[in-house]
DNA sequence: GTTAGCACTCCGAAAGAGTGAGTGCTAAAT
DNA sequence: ATTTAGCACTCACTCTTTCGGAGTGCTAAC
C-alpha cells in the first residue's frame, strides 16, 4: 500500500507532467510550497513509486514520468474531477440552448464544441439503428423510374435513400403500399424491420395489393438497411497540437485508423454505464496504444442509444476531461429522452 | 520567347522534380538517354531559364526547382494530360456502375476514390442550392409539439430540419397547410422559396387558413433556409504523405484552414467552365498558398450546380490529375442529367 | 527517518571538420 | 557563335567532439 507522502508525490508528479510534458525531477516537485521535505526524500519515494511500476525514466538520469499504470491508478484513485469553469459551463448550456434545427446538427456541434474546450479529438456516436424506432416512411417519386424513400425515426433522425420504381406498377398501389408499411410498421425497432416485414407483411400485401410479388421484392430493396452507424468527429486536427504528435508518422497512423469504419467500432461500443477510461495498452486497436480514450454513453429510455468520447495522448487532462464528458453525455441523455 | 531545348528542359526538369521532390541539376538532367548536349550546356540553359523566372534555387549552389510561374507555364504550355490508366478507368467506372442508394454516398465514395487514386485531399462541393428545385415538403408530426420537416430536391437530395409546431393549431389546418405548400412550390428553385412565398403565398394563406398569422410565422421558421452547402471530403490525411508537409505546423495550418466554411466557399466557387487550375500564392487563402488546387464543375441541365477538386502541394501530378478529374467530372454531368 | 554532499550519467546544444552535389565562369574546341 | 571541359567556389549535411546542466543514486552525517 502506499503511504500518504507516496500518493500525494505520485500525484503532484503526474499533475505537473499533464502540464508540462516534462520528465518531472525530484527538484522540481521540492520546490512546491506545499511540499516540507527535501530532493533527496522525494529522490528515495520517487525510486520506490519506480520500482512500484508507477512511474518512468526515459535515461538513467532523467526526472521521472507517468508509466501507464502510474495513469491508472491516478484515474482511480487520485482523480476528484475539477468542477467545470463557468466558461464551460456557459459553452454547453449555449450548446444545448440553441435550437436546432437538424438532429444531426446537434451531434456536429456537440463534437466540435467538445473538442475545442478540451483540444482533444472528440468522436460521438449516433443514435444507433437498434433502439430507436420507426416513426414514419415516405416514399416520393423523382421521376417515371426513379423515387426517394425517407425514413423518420423515433429520435427525429431522418434517413434516406434512392430506390428504383419496379416496372409496370401503378402509383395508387404504390401509395397503398407505403400506407400499409406505414400503419404496420410505425413504432417497430428500426433493426427488427426487416424480419417484421418478411414474417407478417407479406401476408398482408398478399391480400391488399395486386401484384404482390413484384412489390416484395420492391419493399426487400428499400429495407436492405445500411445499418451504419453515424459518426461524428470534432477537431481531428487537435491531436496535431499535442507535443507528442509532433512526428508526422504518428499522426498519421492514427488519423488513418479514425477513417477506418472497423477500429471506430472496436473503440466505441459501449459496453457499459457511465464513463470509461481506456489508457495506452488497454486499447485493443494497435494505432491507439500510445493513446487515452474516454468514453461516456448516453441514453434513451434507459437504454444506450450512443457514446460520446475523446481521443488524445496518454497524458491527458483527466480532471477536466472527465468532468466535461460526464456533464455533456448527461445533457445527451435529458435532451434525448425530454425531446420525443 | 523560349527556344525548342529551353522547352525540353524546362519540361524534363519539371517532371523530374515532382517525381523526386529534389532539386534538380544539370547532370541529372545530362544523363536522360534522350539528352544530347553536356551538363555545361544545361547549366546555362538553366540560368537563363532561372532569369525569365520560371526557375528557383534553394541556395546558392543548388539544383533547381520549379517556380510558381514555372508551375504555371508547364500547366498552360507544356502539359498533354496523360491518357488515364486502365486501372483508373476500372475504378472510375465500377464507383459509377455501384448502386448508390443514398445521394451523398455518391459523394462520399467519389472524394475517397479520387483520393485514393491520386493521394492528395479532395474536396467536392455537393448541389448547390441555387440551382436545384423543391420537389416535395413533407412534414412529419413527432410528438405534440415537433415535427420534422423534410424537403426533397430534383436532385433527390433530402434537406430534413427540426420545427417546433405552433400550439393550438389544428392538425387538419397544417395537412391543408402542407398541401398548399407543395402546390405552390414545386419546381420552384431553393434560393426562390422564401421570396416566393412572401410575394405571392401569403395571399393564399390568408384565403385558405383559418390561423394564417400563425401560420405565416411557423412557415417563416421552416424555410429558414441554411444555405449551407454540403462539402464532402476524401482523404484528408493523404497531405502527411507529402513531404512538403513533414512539417506537422503546415499541415495543422492547412487542415484547420478546410475546416473554415469561408475558406471552402472562396476555394471552391466555380467560376467557369471546364478545368482550373490555381497555383500557390494564385490562391486566395493565405492558409493555401503552398498548395495546389484543381477544380473541375459539373453541372446539371447545362448549369453548374457544384464542383470537384483537389488539393495537394504545388508540386502535383498535374498530368495524371488533370485527366482524373476531368472524366469524373464529365461522369458527375451524365449521372444528374440522366438520373433525374 | 531525513538530508547534505558528491560522483556519475546522459541529453542536447554548439562548434568544427569533411564530403559531395552543384554552380558560375573562363578558355579552349567545334 | 555555340558548345564543352576544367576548375574554383559555395553551401547543405553528416559526423564528431566538446561542454554544461539537470538529474540521479549512494553514502555518511544529522
């Protein structure tokens, strides 16, 4: 266990190198006011807190750094998230005060805003296709071939897509059809959609609707759902401001892992309530290992609809950070639920 | 005017420098098989052709490199665009054979491909508002209070907003309301819709709705219309390729730069046909004068409604990039055209 | 247990030397 | 009148070397 002196160096040592980026030397910490021992009792805690694996050199003769685990157990155990400043506080409450007019727009800002007050890359998952429900599906012709189909959901995100007219079918069955879809398929999850269609409507349609078969195939074409998930990124160009991305490679690599569809995925399901800290080798994508992540979810009739998180080094402004997602991912979740 | 070997070695020098990103000199240049003359000759060709401007030095005893104006004239003078590669054309035809269900992921899958194939940034400006025609409004009741409106164009693109529905007003009264809306503004151009229904639709508001001040007022809110146009992006990371940009303050400089609305708008505004080429300190943005810009429009019933573009170091493939762009921008014209 | 003192380590900046690719100029060759 | 060979010169780069400073670990005294 360690002794009082040990945590409070260990933390005084971590707080500095968030700031400055520095190996912290036992001088350094000494000349704290706060701090009533020498260089040399702060050298002999600081080889234990080492051989403990709390913290690093980078040479033999080098002031110390966080290890990773010297990370962990600041986030657990030494961490009292900072109670935001009112200019963040003001920042969100605008954020959230603003009408928007676009859900979508909700999530650009949230993203854009977030990263701004933290300089970190932010990415914020949308409300993911499994909980939230049908609202309303219309379907509205282009042209003689071709038409539009909108799909609302219960979270007012609308989606859309091109779909091709089947030949020789008339726009009153077309209009029937889009009725029936709607009467029998409003308030179903958008992910059971599919399987609701091909276990009870054709039924129906084999009733209401002449040519039946040619509709089928029709209303399989519309529903073939893409069932990706909307992502949202705020200040991908953040990270180039954090000292240790001052290689172009390393930047790059990770910026390049962000595109990928497969890693966001792998980084940000939530698996569970409340915020999550991932740091270094915790992460299971090989680009991010040298990178913390915090991760909170929000949700919708208590069920987590999506996450919010942040993406930056290793030494990472836990205090602030922490505080900040938790509020925003809490305005996530009353906006959601007060909304619709 | 420039002499027949002035030419030749102006072109040759140029291509060398983009392929190897090295200043280039005279015996370089001496070695090519189809070079008859010694590097002593070059040597003072060179310098001439460094005194007409079109050549630099980095330093006193070093090869040379092209100049802007050097850029400027191989683009104008020198440059036969090179016959796209088999390989090209395969990956163009099958981005456009591709059944795209959604509008923007034309889009999307466009500005990744172009900058795959080619490995700089690229930048396509969707539809821009002024051109395109409402098709339809639809208005999509959530709860008591919001709905969604939805808006889809003769492109097929879908527009979707939030609204707040004014209190005590009839469902019936916003059905009726709706239909007029569709009614009257059919066809008519986006950036018209507001002027429209201030001169000629208050009057057949006035007729027709029992609440029509109300009802003015809530119309006023739906048509708010951002103008915003829709910027979709390729390949932002590629410039980390470059070695121009080994230099992570140039590429935060430039990538913060295509963050800015403005910096877009002023970069992409078509202002004629066919393909521009703008090179360096050419560049309005000050963020952008190192770099390279080529843009080509589309457009949709022989008017342009948007452009595609790419942006790189001033160094650029323009050969290969200039034939790129100009196919994929011919098959943009074709899809509109043909599609709607 | 704490601290002063001291030898030791290693980084990083600065200075110097050597190398090589390139130039410009002059004078000879074509 | 061009073209070319020859040569002195320039400058960036790379390697060393040097040197100061910040920091450590250890020992012995407080």
């Amino acid at each position: 266990m360690l002794s009082e002196r040990q945590l409070f160096i260990l933390q005084v040592l971590i707080d500095d190198y968030i700031q400055h980026v520095e190996p912290v030397g036992s001088r350094t910490i000494s000349k704290r006011e706060d701090v009533h021992f020498s260089p040399a009792t702060i050298r002999n805690e600081l080889a234990d807190l080492e051989d403990l694996g709390f913290l690093e050199k980078t040479h033999t003769s080098s002031g110390r750094i966080p290890s990773e685990k010297g990370y962990r157990f600041y986030v657990d155990h030494l961490l009292s998230p900072t109670i935001l400043t009112t200019a963040d506080i003001f920042n969100i409450q605008a954020l959230f005060n603003e009408k928007l007019e676009e859900t979508e727009r909700i999530f650009e800002q949230s993203a854009k805003i977030l990263s701004e007050l933290t300089n970190y890359t932010s990415i914020i998952l949308g409300p993911e296709a499994i909980e939230t429900t049908l609202k309303h599906i219309q379907l509205i012709p282009l042209g003689s071939q071709q038409a539009v189909a909108i799909f609302v959901t219960s979270t007012g995100h609308v989606e859309n897509r091109h779909v091709i007219l089947p030949e020789g079918i008339a726009p009153e069955e077309i209009e029937k059809l889009v009725n029936i879809l709607n009467e029998k398929l409003a308030g179903v999850p958008l992910a059971e959609l599919h399987k609701k269609i091909r276990d009870e409507l054709n039924v129906v349609f084999r009733k209401y609707l002449k040519n039946h078969q040619q509709a089928s195939l029709f209303i399989d074409d519309i529903f073939k759902w893409s069932n990706k998930d909307k992502v949202f990124f705020g200040g991908k160009t953040k990270m180039l401001y954090q000292p240790e991305f001052r290689d172009v490679e390393k930047v790059r690599i990770l910026l390049d892992a962000l595109e990928e569809k497969t890693v966001i995925e792998q980084l940000l399901t939530a698996n569970n309530d409340g915020i999550t800290v991932t740091i270094g080798q915790e992460n299971q994508v090989e680009a991010v290992k040298n990178c913390s992540l915090i991760k909170a979810s929000y949700s919708f009739h208590g069920k987590h609809i999506g996450t919010i998180s942040l993406i930056g080094p290793t030494r990472m402004e836990y205090k602030r950070v922490i505080g900040l997602l938790d509020t925003i991912s809490k305005e996530f979740t009353n906006l959601f639920n007060a909304r619709f």
